[in-house]
C-alpha cells in the first residue's frame, strides 16, 4: 500500500486537475527510486443491484493552496530511469546574470512524476465483492449496476470473471466504471443466441499504482489504450497488435497477472440479448517477472464486426502466495494469489485442471477473479471458474464456435486471486510510503507584465536531480527572440525571454509552453522509449572582426545516444544556463547571443554548437554554459491518466527538411498525425540541422489540435532580411 499526495491550486479564474501516468526506468550511475502512480478514466455512474464489497484502502494526503493569480494543471505520471554520465567540463566556473525575477502568473502543469496514486483519506484501493445479475423472465440474465460499498477517490480498475453456469461460451464485460461502481454484461460471442443464464459472480476493484500490502507483498495496477487497427479477418484466432506492460513493482518471479476490459466502446450488438459483435477479451503472452504483453483477442470471430473505437485493457500483478490482510474492524481475511502451472484445457475436454490456492483460504466459496496467462492455443480464449472449493478452484479455457463446433483447447496457464470474505481497509491501516521525485514534467506558464521580465516557474513536485529544460517561444512581437533557461534547480527554473543584436531588448510578454525531464532514459506506458541528458560546453576565442553577414558557431560537440534507433529521432536541444551572460535580459539585448545548433543527426547521435549566429560582435561566451537535450523515437500515442481521469495524448515529430524562414511568405504546418484533442497543446522544439548560413533558431508560429506552423528566427545584428533555407525541425507536443 502506498501514500500519495494531490495538490490543488485554487485562484480566482481556475482550478487545479491533477492527472497521473505511469512509466518505467532503470538506473545506470544514479539510483532513483520509483513507485507507481495512479492512472484513472472518469465514467457515468450507475447504480444499484445486489452487492457485497471487499475494500482496502491506502493513505493518501490532499494539500490545497490558495493564491491569487495562479492557475494549474497538474498532470502526474511514472517513470523509472536509466541516469546516463553527463560529460564533465574541464573548468566548471559559472557567473550567473544578475536580474530580477518574477513569479509566472498562470502555470499548466504535466508532469510524469514517480508517486503512487492520489486519494482521500479513508478511499479505498482495493475492493471486492459478489452480485448477481438480474434476470428477464426466469433465467435470461441483464445487465447489472454494481455500486460499491465505499467509494473509491478516482475510478478503480474492476476485475471479473464468468463462471461454468450455462452451456454455452461467455463472458463477463465491464463497462462505465466510476469511483462509485460498474456495469457488467454477461455476453455470448457470434455462433451463439445471446441470452445466457444469470449467475452470481464475484468481483475485484483496484486503484491503479504500485501497493504494498500490510503483509508485505506488492500489488500493481493498470491500465492500458488500445487504440483502432484495421480489421483481421480470419477463421483462425486473431489478435490485435501485441503492447508491452512493465512492472514497477520488484517482483522475485513471474506475478499472478490478471486482465479484464473496462469498456465497450467499440460494441454494436444489442448485448445480452444478441451476441457481442465485435467479441473482444484479452490475450497475454510473455509473462516475466519485469511484465508480459497484451493484445484485444477476437478468437475465431474477427468475420464479425470490427474494433472501431479505442478499449481499456486493465491489469493487476500479485505476487504469488498466501497471506491475510485485516479488514476495516481488524478482522483478518485470507487472500490467495496463484498463477498456475501450464495444466488448464479447454471446456469442453475431459477432466478439467484443479489449481490449487497453496493454503486452505477457510471459505467454502471465497471470492474469485482471474484470467488466461499464455497464449499457446491459435484459436484463442478465455478463463472460465467451474467450481471452487476452500483449497483451489476447477477452471477451463473456454472458446467461441463462430467457426467450428470444437470448445478443445491446448493446455494454458491462468493467475487467480481469491479471497475469504468482502471486506474493505482503511487508508490509516496501510504502511504510508515516501512520496518519489518526478522524472517528466511538462506544462505552460505566463510571462508577466507587459514586456516579459525573466520569470521563475516552480515544478508541483520537486525532482530528485536537477532537470534538464526546454520551452519555445512563439511568433507574438515582431523582433526576434527566444526562451533561454537558467537556474535550473530540483524545485523550478528561471525563463528569460531575450533579443539579439540590433534589437532593442523589451519583447512582448507570451504564454509559452515547457518540458522538464530527468536525465536518464525512460520509458513511457506505450513502450516508447526517450533519453535525457546535457553535456558541458567550454568557451571559446573567436574573432569579432566580420567577414560579411554570416553566422559564427564554436566547435561542434558530438552526442551519443543511448537508445537504439533504426532511424534519426526527435531531438530537442536548448542551453540550460547563461552564464556568460552579461547583459540585462528582457531590457537590453542579450549579451552574448547565444543559441544551440544541430547537425548530423542519425539513428546513433548528433552533433551540437553553441550558435552565435550574426550578433557574435556584442557580449563575450567566456564561461562554460550546459546543453540539455532529449530524443525520442517518432511516434504519436495516448495514456491512461492516473489521477483525475482522462487521457493524454502526445506526439513526437522529427519534420521534413521545409521549415522556412520568420521572413519567408510561404510557412510549413506539420501534422502530429493525430488529433491531440486540444486546440492548445503544451509545445517545446528545436531546429534539427543547420543548413542556413546565418544561423537561427526555432519559433513557434501557429498550433493546432491536429498540428503546428513553424518558423526559424534570425537576428537583425548585421542584416535586416530574416529568411532562411529550409530545415528540420523536432517537436514534442502534450494535450
């Protein structure tokens, strides 16, 4: 069980959503302790029929902050990190500018952050029970409303399973999960009527993130997007593409590993009194004791229907064994985890396998969930519970006859988790567990006054190391500028908006968007890996004598990557301190100017320079200054939020070489290649070559939910023109 905390901001105009995510990571040269967060989807709620509730619960602390001005949105997610060298410099002397600062006015925060999830005081994190289904005449079940006996802070993740009353193939789906309940459908795939009989059938509800229970043992909850593929059809068992699940959680050997849906957006038949069309269950593969893959199973009736819409998948990992947990009195209740040997066939076979709880759990009927753990039949399936019994459970594979008539099956593993008795545990009677540092942040803040004045942003949570940052500027003021960062510490940074050469140094005040992330490499929920880091750059002598208008870099500086690539990624680069600043930014110009240039970039690294552009005759680079930079494999994606409900949507993009210039007529839109669901989405960047003679940086000069409108700035130091050739350009864009 885990203590987690949310913090609200509430202001005049706003107020504070708190969204969580989970990632994973492992640790090269600093150790960084993780911990799960919560991931949550906000439902309608139901209500109402018969129901017995078991409940656990974690502690969970709600911190709420007034101010006056200030408006967050804080979104939280997981990571775990592999922290790779920074390359040292040789002298590490540093003057940082003098200026003065001022507090952002209006902050939207996203951060990945390594918590477990939020929740009230006395919510529950775990809760089972029994219902049974209501029925139609005298033995054709309806769909139920489950409410819980307590409710949860956030919608949990619920877990289910069919039982063997009732001759033909089914299933149990679950959908409009809230924190107060559930509907379940007991649905018959194609090849059959649809009516199935009532049964009485048990539950588990789960708050996602990382849980240790008071005996010890680690439990780990999720949730997972699948999102439309095209149809698969076949008389054989399809499943849509595999998606990898990691586990935070230290788990000693392969966990019990349970799944169910949690919605049924895609469904088209008229359930339960038609069969499910599409017919959709989950299939694992490869369980390990770091995680297993999961794909939407279609067994043999993928001719019927299609997946049209985006399914949960939820998951819970239990380490193996028995134990007892005490419920909200104190009394004890006895709990088995079991994942079993490769022994279960099919339904219709003879002598069906006996799994065994490895304790005598005392109830003659405890409560059961569970699923199928191996996918080693072709034409795929589904756990069904026989019959139980205080020491084990009779279980079989069942299948669909959408093709044949055949229900045999080749032997499978399943996990179960069983328990004596409803209950429910308070939050108080968990062990509280430290609250980890976030490894990603991402989120907007606003400049304030008229003329933006440098501007210190605080994180929601502070990080264990000081992060690497980056943000952009936009096309609002006509002269040219950029977003450099100082300062960067574990709890915030300093935003600097500064003018080059040949500009007078005031710029209008923008809201703009940024990214923090630990160094490191990390990888999100949809198995996209990204890495972090920063190198140290020393000064350099250069002439100041000009010799026509064209740009000055110092020596390029080679960037390993860490990941594997088949292809360049997204690479995002920004300087990280001004030390060598000696001028009064956002007041005069810069001093010196001072960008980050990009070239060579390929699958395995890049090469980068400090960029002096055609301004290099003001101001001096005589101090070490640090370049932080972050990759990440292209790609578009959407989480589970873990706290407060939602998604998140993201996308990676590396353009084509068509960024043209802040004077050029003709602009370049670049597509995420996906609706992020936000006209405003949280947007950093970064030019990713250097093909143009006078140097230059990235602006942004439009976004959209679908895409952006980019541009590269030039100074004005030597010449008034402010085209450019085209270039790359790298984007990482958060709804």
């Amino acid at each position: 069980t885990t203590t987690t905390t949310t913090t609200t901001t509430t202001t005049t105009t706003t107020t504070t959503t708190t969204t969580t995510i989970t990632t994973t990571t492992t640790t090269m040269t600093t150790t960084m302790t993780t911990t799960t967060t919560t991931t949550t989807t906000t439902s309608t709620t139901t209500t109402t029929t018969t129901t017995t509730t078991t409940t656990m619960t974690t502690t969970t602390t709600t911190t709420m902050t007034t101010t006056t001005t200030t408006t967050t949105t804080t979104t939280t997610m997981t990571t775990t990190t592999t922290t790779p060298p920074t390359t040292a410099p040789t002298t590490t002397t540093t003057t940082p500018a003098t200026t003065t600062t001022t507090t952002a006015a209006t902050t939207t925060v996203t951060t990945m952050i390594a918590t477990t999830p939020s929740a009230a005081v006395d919510a529950p994190i775990l809760a089972a029970g029994t219902w049974t289904f209501p029925k139609k005449g005298t033995w054709q079940s309806v769909a139920a409303h489950v409410k819980f006996e307590k409710p949860f802070a956030e919608p949990p993740v619920v877990f289910t399973v069919a039982n063997g009353r009732g001759g033909d193939p089914v299933t149990i789906r679950v959908r409009n999960v809230t924190s107060e309940g559930f509907t379940a459908v007991l649905v018959e795939p194609q090849g059959e009527d649809g009516p199935h009989v009532f049964q009485t059938r048990d539950y588990m509800a789960a708050a996602v993130g990382k849980h240790q229970l008071p005996n010890g043992a680690w439990m780990e909850v999720g949730k997972l997007i699948k999102t439309v593929e095209g149809d698969k059809k076949s008389r054989r068992g399809a499943t849509t593409t595999w998606s990898n699940v990691a586990f935070d959680a230290s788990f000693s050997s392969a966990p019990a590993f349970v799944t169910c849906l949690q919605t049924m957006q895609s469904e088209t038949g008229q359930v339960p009194a038609k069969p499910s069309i599409p017919w959709i269950t989950v299939a694992t593969a490869g369980l390990s004791r770091s995680g297993a893959r999961v794909a939407l199973e279609m067994g043999e009736t993928s001719r019927w229907g299609h997946i049209a819409k985006e399914e949960v998948i939820g998951w819970v990992a239990m380490e193996p064994g028995s134990g007892s947990l005490p419920d909200d009195a104190g009394a004890p209740v006895a709990y088995a985890a079991v994942l079993s040997k490769d022994v279960v066939r099919g339904y219709a076979q003879r002598n069906p396998a006996f799994v065994p709880f490895g304790a005598n759990l005392g109830a003659v009927r405890p409560l059961v969930v569970g699923s199928q753990s191996t996918r080693d039949g072709g034409d795929g399936g589904w756990l069904r519970i026989l019959a139980r019994t205080p020491t084990g459970l009779t279980v079989a594979i069942d299948e669909d006859q959408a093709s044949d008539q055949e229900r045999s099956h080749t032997t499978e593993r399943v996990s179960i988790i069983a328990f004596t008795k409803p209950f429910w545990m308070a939050a108080t009677d968990a062990p509280a567990t430290k609250q980890q540092a976030p490894s990603f942040i991402a989120g907007e803040f606003k400049f304030r006054g008229r003329t933006a004045l440098p501007t210190e942003v605080k994180f929601d949570t502070p990080f264990e190391e000081p992060p690497v940052v980056f943000s952009l500027a936009n096309a609002q003021g006509g002269h040219p500028v950029t977003i450099r960062i100082r300062d960067v510490t574990t709890d915030g940074f300093t935003a600097v908006m500064t003018e080059p050469l040949g500009n007078d140094g005031p710029h209008f005040a923008q809201t703009v968007g940024y990214v923090a992330i630990a160094k490191g490499i990390h990888q999100l929920p949809d198995g996209t890996d990204f890495e972090a880091g920063s190198i140290m750059v020393q000064p350099e002598e250069y002439s100041k004598v000009s010799k026509g208008c064209r740009g000055l870099t110092g020596s390029w500086h080679e960037v390993k990557f860490s990941g594997k690539y088949d292809a360049p990624p997204v690479f995002v680069a920004g300087l990280q301190t001004m030390a060598s600043e000696n001028g009064k930014p956002s007041r005069e110009p810069a001093e010196p100017w001072l960008v980050v240039a990009t070239k060579d970039l390929s699958a395995t690294g890049a090469k980068v320079a400090m960029d002096l552009a055609e301004a290099f005759k003001r101001g001096r680079w005589d101090q070490v200054e640090e370049i932080g930079y972050v990759t990440m494999r292209p790609s578009v994606g959407r989480f589970v939020a873990k706290h407060g409900g939602g998604f998140v949507s993201y996308a990676a993009l590396l353009s084509k070489d068509s960024i043209t210039g802040f004077g050029d007529r003709k602009k370049t839109f670049v597509p995420f290649g996906m609706n992020l669901g936000t006209s405003k989405p949280v947007v950093v960047g970064s030019q990713s070559s250097y093909d143009g003679p006078n140097g230059g940086w990235l602006r942004l000069r439009q976004r959209s939910a679908s895409g952006v409108t980019l541009e590269i700035d030039e100074d004005v130091a030597c010449d008034a023109e402010r085209r450019h050739t085209t270039e790359k350009a790298s984007i990482l864009a958060f709804s």
